[in-house]
C-alpha cells in the first residue's frame, strides 16, 4: 500500500511501521492502484481530486466524508465514490469495525459491486446510500456523538470546578447507552423535564445561574424533553 | 419485608412474588422496623415523613432522592437520612448495582455506620455526601443521562421523519461511551463545532431549518463546544 501523506510525519510513520510505502508528495502518486483512497479534510477534497484526476485513469477514487456530496467528482469525470464509516475515530480508541455500518455510493452503477467489494475489508455492515442521506446520517452522527460528548464535558469541567468525581458518573453514562441499544430512547426518557418537576428544574437552575450558556442549554433541553412528550 | 404503595396494584404484585407482605395504607406500618425506606416523588417525602414520625420512633428513616435536602427530616425530628443511588432506574433494565455509587448522608453522626452498612446491602461503592453536593451530582446526572438521552430522541425521530435507521448509530452511540469510560471526553472531542468547520455545520442547519427547537440547539451546543475549547 502507498500512502501520501504532506502534513504529518509522525502519521506516516505509523504507516511505514505497518510495511506501507509513504510519500509526501501527490506528485509521486503511482498510476496503476487498484483504489485510491482520499482521507483528507472536507475542505481539502476538491484539491486533492483536481492534482490527482490526470494520474488515476478510469480506477476507482474514493472519499470518505459524511457531508461532501459525490458531485466533488461528477465535475472532474473520474470514477469517484464515497466510504463513509458511520463511526468516530481517534488515535487512542480501538474500533470496532466489524459493527460499522459503511455508507457507499458511486456514481457509475457498474462500480457498485466493485466498491462494495472494497467496503467488506472494512465491516460486514454495508450500505449504499445518495449524499442526502449520508448528510443526514452525518448530521445525526454530530447529535449523538459530538454532541453527547459535549454533555459529558461540560459534566466534567463542572464536576472539576465544584470538586466532584466525574468518574461516579460512569455507571449512569454506562446504563443510559445500554438502554439505547435495546430500547426506543423515547420511550425510556425519564427525568424531572419529563415528569414536569418544576421544583427540581428550579434547585437545577439556581445551580446554573452563574453559567449562561449551560443555563442556556438546560432550559433547551427541557424545552426539547417537553416537545418531544407532547408538553409544550 | 413490609412494603407500602397507595398507587400501583401492579407494582405490589411484584413485591407479592418476592415474598414481601404488601399494604396499601400508610396506617398499617409496622412499629418495629429495622430500617423505614422512602421511595417515593420528591413532593411526597415531606408528607410521607409527616405521617410516619409517630410510628417510627429512633429508628432510621431514608429517603432516596437525589434533589431533596436532609432537612426534609430534620423539622420532625427522626432518625433521617439518605441513601441515594447515583443511577437510572426503568422496570425493563437491569441495573449493576455493584458498580451504582450510592451516596448516603445522615443527620445523626451516630448513625452513619448503620446507614452505611445498609448501603452495602445495595453496591460496594458509598460516599458520604451532603445535600448541596448530592442535588450537584443529580444536576449532572441530568446532563449526561437525562440530556443525553434527549438528544438520542431527537435523533431517533429525525431517522424516522426522515426515512433513516437510527439503529445504524448504534456503534457510534457505543464508541462514544466507551471513550469517555476511559478518557478525557474534553479531550477527546472531534466533530465540525470543534474543528471550527463552518461549510458543515451550514449544511448541517439547512436541514434543520424547518425544526426551530433542534435548529436553536444545533447552534447551541456549537457554541458550548467552541466555548469549552477556548474559541469563543
């Protein structure tokens, strides 16, 4: 496998540690690859795609992002497609890829199986899938993880500034994914914004009150919670 | 075991095939308890306590509220405390108790031994924690259960509008958590809010548009992110 890689060096050693050739040029690029993957930010896309397009022929070009739409290659005319892993990713986490739904879709039909033969090195769960709907799927990707994980921080800068152990809250954040994973969220929503508990949103509030933008989301979220059971 | 409950025929049955006897009236409270457990809504306790201080003598009375102060049994003057467990609790779910922090406080130093061996009946980790730091570890807990759960919700709904299976985002659901049982979740931090990816997050909200309240904590929590990593 060879691997282009101009920003970072300690990445590519990663790569040369797992018998990769690296490159820090797209200009050494090779022109007989079965595929070639673009990992790149989304930004950094149409870049890549426009130095590249001369060199890749009629092979298979891929990118990998949730939100570009296909047509990034439909303008430059090479047999480009999408990769999506609805998945988060970071040097330290393992990943269980075996479970990874893999959005796909290409522009030409006749690529389909090809590259739905290239996304079952990486996950058993495939799906082809327009651009749409891979934004989509994106976008909720940011509700359920960015988003989340926005929570559980502003829990542990919370906890650190009023001297609590964030790590007592391990087992709820534990129970209330296990319960997503097997039950409708909506239906197992519990809490004083469901229950219509104004006097413990209250306790909550005075506890926020030096703290507009966490005040700020606690009565959004309550408002949500009320929406979504018929409260508002 | 005794076990009293005015409200639910169906939840007595329960006590019934764990061999309790059941009652449905307060007045029928035995005299001689070891240990008188309150569970009950929060605006209930002060009034569940009214009506059994003639009854319970020194014994210890607990309620089992994450919001509700001790003072609740100090005006009556018995044998208070608490012993709150720090988790969430639905009649299909099992709950690992052994890991649940359970969070107990008394009103007489002299009991807290008792109340901690009663605690240990119920998992193997206890803190003593006053009142105002208990209602902080339930404000948190509605941050990253209650909150958390809001937003998995809104996702689920989003799916089901839009055509989308919201089971696909299972593993990322799952990845989130295990990430933030071993790390730093403000260290690990990724999505658009955090990279300052401002073409995403436009596209994102385009599709939010017709949703005023998701849109409104769509931007939100952007804000709480940018925040949180000094971009604001």
């Amino acid at each position: 496998m060879h691997v282009y890689n101009h920003r970072s060096n300690i990445n590519l050693k990663r790569f040369v540690a797992l018998k990769c050739s690296v490159y820090k040029s797209l200009r050494a690029i090779i022109k007989d690859a079965d595929l070639y993957l673009i990992c790149v930010s989304d930004a950094a896309i149409p870049g890549v795609v426009k130095q590249i397009t001369d060199v890749v022929g009629s092979n298979l070009v891929l990118h990998t992002s949730g939100s570009t739409d296909l047509s990034v290659f439909h303008k430059l005319k090479i047999n480009g497609g999408v990769l999506y892993p609805l998945q988060t990713f970071s040097m330290d986490a393992e990943v269980n890829w075996d479970t990874t739904p893999v959005l796909i879709e290409a522009i030409q039909p006749a690529m389909r199986r090809q590259l739905k033969n290239w996304a079952l090195l990486f996950s058993k769960t495939i799906q082809y899938c327009n651009s749409k709907k891979r934004l989509a799927y994106h976008l909720n990707a940011v509700f359920v993880n960015n988003f989340v994980n926005a929570l559980y921080s502003l829990s542990e800068i919370y906890c650190k500034t009023n001297n609590l152990n964030f790590r007592l809250l391990n087992p709820i954040i534990q129970s209330t994914v296990t319960k997503v994973n097997k039950y409708s969220p909506l239906k197992s929503q519990t809490g004083p914004a469901k229950r219509g508990d104004e006097v413990t949103m209250n306790k909550h509030l005075q506890l926020l009150k030096l703290q507009p933008i966490e005040k700020q989301i606690y009565l959004q979220l309550t408002e949500l919670i009320k929406k979504q059971h018929g409260k508002l």
